[in-house]
C-alpha cells in the first residue's frame, strides 16, 4: 500500500511472527516487492484472520500494494469473496495491476485508479460511487498517503464516505494508528460516529465496530 514508514522501520516481535504465519501466502505465488509503505506484516495478518473468523467476503482497500496481492491470494484460497482496492496513483495502479494479472488473480482483485480531489484531499468521489460494491463487510484504510504532516488528515472522509455501503457486522480497520494525524482521525470517528476502535498494539492498526 502506498505511504511512508514509521520513523521506526524495525521489526518487532510481532512482525517477525507474522512473517511465518503469512508464509503460505508469500510463497504461493513468484516474488513479491515489499516495502517500508506497505502494511506491517502483523497489521496485515489481523485483517487476514478478520477475513477468515468473519467470513468477510466483499472487501475494499484504500491504497493498494503488497497487501492487496496477499489478501487476493487469501480469498481465492478460500473460493469466495472479492476485493476492491482504491488507488490515487495511476502509474502504481497499473503495476499491482500488472501482477494481479501474472497471478490470475484478475477475477478476485480490481484495482479501481481514482485521483485525489478537494481538501482534504480524497479520491474522487464521482469514479468510486459506480464502482464500488454496495455492501461492504471489511474496509482497510491504508490510503491516501498521509505521512506528511499537511496531509495528516487526508484519511478522515472514509467512514463518511463507506457508512452507507458498510454491512451491519462490518469491520474497519485503519492503518498506520502509530502516526499522530491517523490517531486525531480516530478521535474524530469516535465523536462523530457510532464507531468504536481498538488499537491493536505493535501492529500499526486499529480495528472498529459499530457501537450496539
């Protein structure tokens, strides 16, 4: 996915475990870039385990990367379920593309390209209204890009934006909750919102529900 790094790049004890378990799907396919933007490998094991102890089967990434090949490759492992991945960057969304297609995996993951617009800025709204699915059961916010410091709050329209597409069971998580803006962007969830968030620690995530 894109964005920048923790000022942190080390891996804990967390990451290093997680390789291991996401080991099946790493090695299932040819190789697979991996950089310091991508989702942390414990992060994107709780969204994995979300799908499979959910049932998830209607899934939507903001940002796309790493992290979108490897939940592919967990839902055709599973033989259900789509994923929808929301990019900004045309170039990039073009390459995850690319290698979707040398997986055949083209039938499970669409890469959806749609510039940034407006302030702060999210993606377009007028390209994701006809091309998103209208129940969602799992969503990652993993995007835009909001590592520097004027964007800290480019993240802030997404629960806004999905509320009326999220199923009533429906998960949330939000990435890079080590960063201040993403921390300030939960708060205001949380006070506008039903929604409640759990930050899962040493992942770089938080996980939320709606309140009942």
């Amino acid at each position: 996915m894109t964005g920048a790094a923790d000022a942190d790049d080390r891996p804990t004890p967390e990451d290093l475990q997680a390789w291991h378990v996401l080991r099946p799907l790493l090695d299932e396919g040819g190789y697979l870039p991996w950089d310091t933007g991508a989702m942390r490998p414990a992060g994107l094991v709780l969204v994995c385990n979300e799908i499979m102890y959910a049932n998830a089967t209607s899934v939507v990434e903001c940002g796309s990367g790493a992290s979108t090949i490897v939940l592919a490759r967990l839902l055709r492992r599973r033989g259900a379920g789509a994923l929808t991945a929301v990019e900004h960057d045309e170039a990039w969304a073009a390459r995850v593309r690319d290698l979707l297609h040398r997986e055949q995996l083209d039938a499970v993951a669409t890469v959806l390209h749609a510039p940034l617009t407006g302030e702060p800025a999210w993606y377009d709204n007028t390209v994701l209204e006809g091309a998103l699915p209208a129940a969602v059961d799992l969503l990652v916010v993993d995007g835009p890009p909001a590592f520097e410091p004027q964007d800290a709050h480019r993240r802030l329209p997404a629960l806004t934006f999905f509320e009326p597409r999220l199923a009533d069971d429906a998960t949330v998580f939000l990435d890079d909750v080590d960063r201040a803006g993403e921390r300030d962007v939960l708060a205001r969830w949380e006070d506008t919102t039903a929604w409640r968030f759990e930050v899962a620690a040493r992942t770089g995530v938080a996980r939320g529900r709606r309140r009942r």
